[in-house]
C-alpha cells in the first residue's frame, strides 16, 4: 500500500503555506501567536542553517517542520557537530491523526545529516509525545520549564545515509515512497 503524503524540502515559495501550517496548528491548540511570533518563525524560515521540510497531500501542504544545527546552551552557545535541534513539527489540524509528522520526521532525519535528533515538547503535549515515541525518540533526561509549562526533551540516533547523486534518484524516490508509508499528526511546544 502506497500512502498519499510525501515530504520534500521546501522550496522557497512553499514557506508562506508553511508558516500558514504552523499558525494554524496554533490556532486549533488555543495557542494564537501574536505578530512578534508569526515575524519571528517567518524570520526562522528563512535562515540559511534551517531545513524547511513540508509535507504534501498531492499538491497541498499539509505538515511542516524546521531543524537547524543543535547547539550548547539549549541553543544560544556554539554548534555542537553531529546534533540536529528540529524547533518547529506541525501539521494542519484537518490532517491530525493521519501521521503526517512521522513522515515529516523522516524527511528531516534524512536531509539532517546528524547523528543525532533532539528537540522539546511540553509535559502535557500527549498527541506530540506519541508522534516523537512512534518515530523513535526517547527522553534525554531533561525537563524544563517554558513559558510556565514543563518541556521534556527527547532525542533519537539516526544512521546517515549515503549522499544521492543525480543517477541514484529513482532508488531514493523508491525508499522516499517506502518511508511515506509511515504518516502522522503533531503539535509541539517549542523553547525560544
């Protein structure tokens, strides 16, 4: 069985829909971002380091996320090589139940390049921790508090894979259809 999503980098016009995915996700969890937050992820989706990834229901963004290089003190010290900080999971509430975020989680793991994936959720955040379970994240022992609400961290290894060249894209398009058949539905708290 073949899944309809895919996920695909985003490309540069898609990063409207994106942030749109994003803001909406809020908007259904009773998170309305104000202005300040809606420029600072439009800002954030932009910057050279990140990896926008978008999920697709035939030609419709449905899923989004944002990983950029981990970095020491929880993200304001140098990078720390071979950890991949994913700040931002979303999917359209319309699409929430479907697993869109787990094929989001995998485009990601596979563009990152690292060894390792972390990132944060709130305590209380159960749609988001069964997500970030299925996809194989486990917590890393660290829980904080962010903006009143307690945020666990949970990090996964992943395997690198070999770099695609331009002859190898058929099998990638294969293993990128084998690994869509894993979908999902998040909402994440994210620190910063």
């Amino acid at each position: 069985m073949t899944n309809r999503y895919t996920a695909r980098r985003a490309a540069a016009a898609e990063l409207d829909a994106a942030r749109d995915v994003w803001r909406n996700a809020n908007i259904a969890r009773g998170k309305i971002p104000d202005a300040a937050r809606v420029r600072r992820v439009e800002q954030k989706l932009v910057a050279a380091e990140v990896i926008v990834v978008v999920a697709l229901d035939k030609n419709k963004i449905v899923g989004m996320a944002l990983a950029e290089p981990g970095r020491a003190e929880d993200g304001n010290g140098p990078e720390i090589p071979g950890l991949c900080h994913i700040s931002m999971v979303f999917v359209d509430p319309d699409y929430w139940g479907k697993r869109v975020g787990e094929i989001l989680l995998s485009e990601v793991a596979t563009r990152a390049e690292r060894q390792t994936l972390r990132l944060w959720t709130g305590i209380s955040n159960e749609r988001a921790q069964r997500l970030y379970r299925r996809a194989g994240f486990v917590p890393s022992g660290r829980t904080v508090e962010h903006a009143g609400e307690p945020i666990i961290q949970l990090e996964r290894s992943v395997r690198i894979p070999p770099r695609v060249g331009p002859s190898d894209e058929q099998p990638r398009q294969a293993a990128d259809e084998r690994r869509a058949e894993h979908h999902h539905d998040p909402d994440q708290l994210h620190p910063g």
